[in-house]
C-alpha cells in the first residue's frame, strides 16, 4: 500500500510512504485534505484523500477502504476535514521534500 497512517506533530494523518509526483508537470504533489466517511450501510468505511500540486495547481482524489482503528484515528485528528495550507508545507517537509517554491507559488495565486 502506499499509504500510510502517521501520528505527525501536527495531528494524525495519511500520507504516502513515498512522494507522489505530479503528472502534469513532475513535481511533488502536497496532502491538501483528507475526509472519512462511514458507509456501514454498504459494509465499509472510507477516506478521500486530496492531494494538490504547488507547481501547476493539479489535484487529485485517492478514495480508500481503510479500518475501524484507522478510521477513528484520523476522523479525531485535528486535521481531518481542513483544508490544510501551511500545514502541508509541513508535513510534506515531514516527509523530507523541500517546497519552499511551491508554497511561495501557492500563495502568489492567493491560496493561502
């Protein structure tokens, strides 16, 4: 899986085990949100996962079956369900990439 339930110093979150690359313009793709969903009716619960590049403003949705254990993690994580601005800076530097361009380019569209 490449996807991973991490406790960061910002609050639980899930986040790819390896940089996701932009396939628009190649570069690094920043976690923009994420949202759980409960579907017990249909046997399941789920998150979707927002992803957003600071280069060339591509976003992509990743939706995942995930566990109760996991579910609950995140659903209580202060991060679930923002839009994360600042905090995707760093939690990407978490990660080890440096994207101090791509935020300063996010923030001259008025992003943040």
């Amino acid at each position: 899986m490449i996807w991973e339930v991490r406790k960061t110093k910002l609050g639980v979150a899930i986040l790819p085990r390896q940089p996701l690359q932009c396939p628009i313009c190649g570069g690094f793709l920043l976690l923009h949100d994420f949202r759980c969903y409960d579907e017990r009716a249909h046997g399941f619960r789920h998150i979707d996962i927002h992803m957003k590049c600071p280069e060339c403003g591509f976003f992509a949705t990743f939706g995942l079956p995930i566990s109760k254990e996991d579910w609950e993690r995140l659903r209580k994580s202060p991060l679930h369900g923002r839009v994360l601005k600042e905090e995707a800076v760093e939690l990407a530097e978490e990660l080890g990439l440096k994207v101090g361009e791509g935020a300063e380019h996010l923030r001259s569209w008025g992003y943040w």
